[in-house]
C-alpha cells in the first residue's frame, strides 16, 4: 500500500488543521520532561511533544522555540506538501498494549484512552525503499482472546 510522510515546520492552528484531517476516532499522547498522558480526540494541551493518531494517519510533533516541528504520516497525499523523497509503503498489523496492571509497569494513567487496561493497536508499518522506518497507530481496540505475545498481520 502507498502511504506518505511529510517534515512540518509550523505553528499550532496548523498542526491542529492537520491534526483534524486524520478521521475520527482521535486519540492522542502527549508529553513533557515529568508527565505522559494519553487522551481521546484532540488534546487540550500541546506540551513539549506527543501525538495523535486516527484511521487516515497521524501526525507526531515536537515544541521548538518558536513554533513545532512534525511528522506526519498518511495514507493519502496532502495537498500544498512535498512528501519526503523515497519509496514509501506500508503494510498493516495489529500489535498488544502493555496491560497497565502488570506490577513492572507504573504509568500515570489507569487505563487507555478506549477505557480498557489493556488491549491492541492497530499500526501501518512504514517502509522507506523497502527499510521499515515508522509504525504508525491507527486504532485502539479491546483484547479479545488471551495474549500470545505475537503481532498480528505481518506475514
């Protein structure tokens, strides 16, 4: 599958336009140097870094001094940007979430934005002139089965 990936160099009203363009479900994590959280659809606060994801791609960035710097990955092209040079496709897979009631894990969080404690995430494994490169979130979904530890989808 074709998919595209995109450098940004801008300020917040459009890393939020680009943000919106990704569908819907949203969910986001974002973060600075003494805190992680993650959220459903759009985050209140754009801190130091972070994410967010949604069915057509996602758009990860980082605070500058002046504006963000970005990188958004998606499955269709984006009018008004030049794609970063390369071959770029993907391929999909499913993968488990860390169960956030495992002992050797202390998030400060409760649960994922879907509610749930544990669960899968659907990703698009991005690949540069065939060189995996990015995976890309897509989707939160709940466990159904037990956990074999295994990724799903990348034969």
């Amino acid at each position: 599958m074709k998919v595209y990936a995109y450098v940004l160099r801008v300020g917040l009203g459009y890393l939020e336009g680009y943000a919106r363009s990704l569908g819907q479900p949203l969910y986001h994590w974002i973060a600075d140097g003494a805190c992680l959280t993650m959220g459903e659809g759009m985050p209140q606060d754009w801190r130091e870094q972070g994410a967010v994801f949604g069915p057509q791609g996602e758009l990860r960035w980082w605070r500058t001094e002046n504006n963000y710097q970005a990188l958004l990955l998606t499955s269709d092209p984006v009018d008004g940007l030049d794609p970063i040079s390369g071959i770029w496709e993907a391929k999909e897979g499913t993968f488990f979430l860390q169960n956030l009631n495992d002992l050797r894990v202390n998030p400060n969080f409760p649960a994922y934005p879907h509610g749930s404690s544990n669960g899968r995430f659907k990703a698009m494994i991005y690949y540069c002139n065939g060189i995996a490169t990015f995976i890309s979130l897509r989707e939160l979904l709940t466990v159904q089965g037990g956990c074999d530890g295994k990724a799903e989808g990348l034969g």
